[in-house]
C-alpha cells in the first residue's frame, strides 16, 4: 500500500482523535455526527484495524490509533498552515474556556485583551459555571476550578493563591470605626453561598470565637456579594487575588488582619491531556500561566 489514505476520513479522524469526541468533531467539521462516524469506520475499512475502541459513552483510541493520530495531526497542522502562507487566507480558531464568574469579572477578562491583541486569529469564548466539567460531554477546551488540584484524567496547572481577606468600602469602615478585630462585632457579615464556610475559616484562623460566622445576609454569588459590599452593606470575605485592583485604587480597603492562605485549595486549570495538541491553545495556556505568576 503505497498511496495516500482518503483524506476526507483522515481529517475526520484526525478531529475526533484530537477532540476526543465523534460530536464535538462533528461541530467542528460542521456536519453530523453519522458522518464522522463513518468516514472514521471507512479509514478504519482502508487500513485493517481499528482506531478506536466504541463504549457507550465514549471512543477511545486503540494503541494503534494513538500512535497514528500522533503521527499525522502534525503533518495535517502543517498542511493547514503551508495553504495559509500560499493563499493569506486565516482562518480564526475557537477556544471554549469555563470559569467562575467572579474569577472571570474580577481577573481573567480584565487581562484578555492582551491574549487577543497578541493573538488575533484566536477567539476565546468564555463560559461561566459553578458546576463540574465533563471534558468527555462537553464542548470545553479549558476550565478553571477551584480545589485541591486534583482531577483525574486532566492535566492541571496551579494559576492564583487563595488567600482570604475581609474587605470593606472606606466609608463603611469610618462609619464603623473599624480599627482592630474587637471591633468586628459590630459590622454585618456578606456571604456568598457558594463558599459558605470563608468566614468561619477566617474567624477561627484570627482566633475569635465568639461571634457567629454565618450570621449576616447571603447571596447567590461572590460576585452578587462584591456589589453589596460596594453599596456599604456590610463587609464581605473575599479571595484578595480577584480583588487586587479594588485595594489599589482604595474602592475597597482591608479593615481586619490576618490573610488567612488555604495553602493548596486554590484555582487551577484543567484541561484534556490531547488539547495540547492545538498550537492555538498552548499559546492561551502559556499566556495565562504568564498572567498568573508573581511579578
């Protein structure tokens, strides 16, 4: 056999490989899902073996397949890029990346423009969800989680500390005459429900027992909980990397000590181990590696 594959189930191949999923390479040829199946099993027909092993939640690649997807995705990238230099024709490549809403608002999309002023053919789509990824289910590059740094079946990068401080408006602090711990009993506790515990983490770490750490009002969201403590509701426990800008400008001022550090549970990134396989997303994860180290 010394002609080339067909290409057409090459490329469909490639896709679902890469993707890991017959439907997400179906989204990303833009045809069904029937169709990448069988141009996959035609391959399969023209080379004698199989590439992927089928259960019923998934397709796997076979040893062989592994080592054949290894093999051609470079000399498919570079074929997509020798047609680029020959026509000047780019196409822009999608990137879908999940974070927390808060993380997003506050850290990442403040930073964004300079990924996309440095890399203009790339779109970062970015989702917001407090729930778990299913790499295997959903149509999802990247996602930053907060935890303990590990997830199985995903390659993770630490990205910002967790460190956790009571913030305040100026005002709120004059009018309360905040000017040690002991005068923590007379303010009211912001919560945001999806880390409900951050007070009572931060008052036993300062040594205070005595006051209630769920006391005060609840919101759905850091985020609902940042624009009460804005409005001079109250004080709201907050993860002081999301809220650096806040202190710089004194929109919010730090009125207690101790910074409490949750040490390892912190933000990461996750990701599909075959995602490094796209030029355009290692550049996004290096770029927000970069934003995230210490200056």
């Amino acid at each position: 056999m010394d002609r080339l594959p067909p290409l057409n189930p090459l490329r469909a191949f490639e896709a679902a490989g890469r993707l890991r999923s017959i439907r997400r390479a179906a989204e990303e040829l833009s045809v069904t899902p029937g169709a990448v199946s069988r141009q996959v099993q035609s391959l399969e027909a023209y080379l004698g073996l199989p590439l992927f092993r089928r259960d019923p939640r998934e397709i796997v690649l076979t040893v062989e397949g592994e080592q054949y997807l290894e093999a051609v995705s470079g000399h498919l990238e570079g074929i997509r890029a020798a047609t680029q230099r020959l026509t000047g024709r780019r196409t822009v490549e999608l990137l879908r990346v999940r974070a927390y809403t808060t993380f997003s608002m506050k850290w990442l999309i403040p930073r964004l423009s300079s990924f996309h002023d440095a890399h203009p053919m790339t779109e970062v789509r970015l989702t917001t969800s407090n729930e778990t990824v299913d790499f295997e289910r959903e149509n999802v590059d990247g996602a930053v989680r907060l935890g303990d740094g590990v997830w199985p079946g995903v390659d993770v990068d630490k990205l910002l500390p967790n460190e956790l401080v009571p913030l305040c408006t100026p005002a709120y602090r004059r009018k309360f005459e905040l000017r040690s711990l002991e005068d923590i009993g007379r303010v009211r506790l912001l919560h945001s429900l999806i880390r409900p515990d951050d007070w009572k983490f931060w008052l036993e770490a300062a040594g205070i027992g005595d006051i209630d750490p769920y006391a005060g009002a609840k919101f759905a969201s850091s985020t609902l909980a940042y624009q009460a403590t804005l409005e001079g509701q109250g004080i709201m426990m907050a993860q002081k990397a999301l809220f650096v800008d806040d202190l710089k400008s004194r929109k919010l001022v730090q009125p207690f000590r101790p910074a409490l550090d949750r040490g390892d549970h912190t933000y990461y990134f996750i990701y599909p181990r075959n995602r490094l396989r796209n030029p355009a997303f290692r550049k996004f994860r290096q770029w927000l590696l970069e934003q995230a180290s210490p200056a």
